[in-house]
C-alpha cells in the first residue's frame, strides 16, 4: 500500500466512525456546500494530483471539457470563495469522487487546533453545543502525511500542465 492510499484509509476511518457515530452528519451525498466555497484554488501534491489525474482521464470528452472551461475561468477569477471546477453543478456531485484530493476528503471532519471546523453549517452547531462528542481528526497529522507526497502545485497549474502534454 502507498503513502497515499494508507492516508485515505486513516481519513475513511475516521470519516466513517463519525458518520457512524452520528447518523445526521450534514456532509454526504448532494451537500455541495464546500465545493462552492472554496477559499482558494485548492493545493494538491503530486501524489495527490496523479490520482487525480487517472480520474479525469476516465471521464467522458463533454465533461472533460466542462471541467478544463471550469479550471480556465478559475485561473483569471480575482474574487473569493471560489466553486471547485471538477464539481457537477446539476447533480451537486463529484465526478472523480474516488480520486478526490485529500482535503476534500478531510473537510468537515478534521480540524487544526485553534483553526475552526471550517464548514459554517458545521460550526453552527457547535456553537449551539451540539457535536460535543464528536471525535474529531487532527489535520496536523493530515499535514505532515501529505509534506511527503511530493511537491504541491495549484489545481489550475497541474490540470494546465497536463492539458499541455496532451497537445
């Protein structure tokens, strides 16, 4: 097992104690929330963006060149949040799920210390004393996983990259 299917097996695990743990977690299937407001062009290693990259290869020519007009428009776009490029904006889902980059399999169930829960929704019901006994995962640990995976570049840059040497 490589580094990286070994950190995705640690985030499942603690993904699904939580959703075991609470059977009404907000993320799931058709919750899109994070995906359209991302604070930045999300950062992926290189091991990161080569599995992503076998999930873009996979997909259909017409979404595949929704998603390189999505990453164009993200390049030149000046304001923030931003909507992931790769999301479906009909269905609210992701088309490379499977190969998603570790933050996305992290949001919402993962924190740094003094650094917030992130999602708002989330973080509205801890406010109001919910989700006390929620266990959650320790991102510092994510961080230092994911500084051995090879050199972090911008989404936009790895898919430009790519679409270069498909040329």
């Amino acid at each position: 097992m490589n580094q990286l299917t070994q950190l995705h097996a640690d985030i499942d695990r603690r993904v699904d104690f939580i959703r075991a743990e609470t059977p009404d977690w907000l993320c799931g299937k058709g919750c899109a929330n994070c995906c359209r407001k991302l604070s930045d062009v999300p950062l992926l290693t290189a091991a990161e963006w080569r599995l992503l990259q076998k999930g873009l290869a996979a997909l259909p020519a017409e979404r595949l060149a929704q998603v390189s007009e999505a990453m164009s428009r993200l390049v030149s776009q000046p304001a923030r949040p931003v909507v992931c490029p790769m999301l479906d904006q009909v269905s609210n889902a992701c088309p490379v799920y499977a190969q998603r980059p570790v933050a996305c399999r992290t949001y919402g169930f993962y924190v740094q210390r003094e650094l917030g829960l992130y999602c708002g929704d989330i973080e509205a019901q801890v406010a109001e004393g919910k989700l006390a006994e929620v266990v959650w995962g320790n991102h510092d640990v994510i961080d230092r996983e994911l500084a051995a995976l090879g050199e972090v570049r911008a989404l936009t840059e790895w898919f430009a990259r790519w679409q270069k040497e498909q040329a």
